[in-house]
C-alpha cells in the first residue's frame, strides 16, 4: 500500500495523463462510467425500494451502491466527480487550467450520456414494474425529493459527497490489488450514500428515472421537470462536488503533501 505523500506523487502523473487522452476516447469512458453509476443506482433501489424501515431501505442502498465505483476504477472509465482531483496536476504545473476544465467538461457530458442510456433502457424496459408498480412510485419519490431540495442543502450534501468519493479514489491509487481496491473504497461510499449526500453523476440516473417513471407510469410528480433537475438539483450539486473533490481534498492534499514548505 501507498503512503499518502506516494500517492499524491502517483496522482500528478495520473492526472496529467488524463489530461492528453484523446478527446473520443475521453468520451466513450466518460459514458461508460455514466452507465456503470446508473447500474448501481438501479439495483441499490430495486433491493431497497419496499423495505418497510426507512433506515433498513438506506442501509440497503448503502451496501450495494459502491459497486458502481468498483466497476468505474476496475473496469476502466473516467468519472466526473474522482476527475475533481485534477487540480493537483494543475498546482504542480503540470498541466493548464484549461486542460483540466475541458477534460472535466468532456467527461461530465459522457458521464450524462451514459446515464441516460441506462436509464432508458431501465425504465421503458419497465423494470419499474416490479413490485406492482411500487418500484416506479419510489423512483418518482427520490426524484421529487431532490428536485426540492433547497440550492444550499444541495451545493452542501454535494461537497461533502465528493470528500467522500475522491478520498476513495485516492485510497484505490494507494491500494496494490484489486481486492484491496474494492475493500479501500467500500467504506467512503458507503457512507456517502448512507448520509444522503448528493452526487451530480447518481443524480443524472435518479432524477431522469423518476422523470421517465412519472411519465411512463402517469404517477403525479409535483414540481419534477427537466428544469427543475438541472436549476434545483443538477447545477448546485455539480458546483458542491467540485468544491468538495477540487478544494477540500485536492488543494488539501497539494497543501499537505505536495507544497514545498519554506523552512524557518
């Protein structure tokens, strides 16, 4: 396993080479890692949609929710939120602001793709059917719940949101097996979704699922629309992930293992 300050040194090189991967093939892992967090999503609310305890139904998604990460670090994609920690290479001088702000924007838009394939497929497959229809009402719930969240709950569940994922992304850098990988990520991400903080990629599945479901199913959903994903939930998540990835552990971890400390 990685010391800390190894992994900082390791993340510059990685980083840098996200940054000259060719635009298409940014892209296409862009998408993949959509559909991989949009998967996890889906199977999380299908295990826990008809749990009668809320906090049973939490715990549930909890557990099965950090598969999407499993399958984003070992399969091979590229997912906004982790990309956060670009930043570093940006502070070592390694690459330019503008490559780390284009690759982000490059995967966010894969990343959007990608969900919305998935989720497609998985309501107009009507999987939402399971559970006599209840899977759909929940899918309009979730939805509906963060549509109304409040801009600063939102910019604030995504800053600590994306704490959470980039120290599991720094924990995987560290880590020698994929067995360790998995075991270093679990934790973070569990908590993560156990704390009902916001990811702007999950979001990108929950929010269009419950759009889909509401539609395809004609279940009332108050104040759920496109704009109302994006303005309430999709814009003040993305800004709290950035904050969280980019500042908090990015320039953290710069500041802490990285910079060079005059000596007094």
């Amino acid at each position: 396993m990685l010391s800390p300050a190894q992994i900082a040194e390791t993340y510059v090189t990685v980083g840098t080479n996200k940054s000259k991967t060719p635009t298409p093939k940014l892209f296409a892992l862009a998408i993949f890692a959509g559909m991989f967090i949009s998967i996890a999503g889906a199977s999380a609310t299908i295990a826990s949609a008809v749990a009668d305890n809320a906090s049973i139904s939490r715990l549930i998604n909890s557990m099965i929710f950090p598969a999407g990460l499993v399958m984003v670090v070992l399969a091979g994609s590229e997912l906004f939120t982790g990309d956060c920690l670009m930043i570093i290479p940006v502070l070592k001088k390694k690459i330019t602001v503008l490559e780390f702000i284009k690759t982000l924007i490059i995967v966010y838009l894969g990343n959007f793709v990608g969900s919305l394939f998935v989720t497609a497929l998985f309501v107009f497959g009507h999987t939402p059917d399971l559970y006599s229809g209840a899977l759909a009402q929940t899918l309009v719930n979730t939805a509906v719940a963060k549509v109304n969240l409040s801009f600063s709950d939102a910019f604030l569940r995504g800053i600590l949101c994306n704490v959470l994922v980039c120290i599991a992304v720094w924990i995987t850098i560290g880590a020698p097996t994929a067995a360790d990988k998995i075991l270093g990520l679990y934790p973070p991400i569990f908590v993560f979704v156990l704390g009902g903080y916001e990811h702007c990629v999950a979001n990108m599945f929950y929010i269009p699922a419950g759009i889909f479901s509401a539609a395809e199913y004609g279940i009332a959903a108050e104040g759920l629309s496109w704009v109302s994903f994006l303005v309430n939930n999709l814009i003040p998540v993305t800004l709290g992930n950035i904050v969280g990835g980019s500042i908090v552990v990015g320039m953290g971890y710069y500041f802490i293992y990285l910079r060079q400390h005059k000596e007094k």
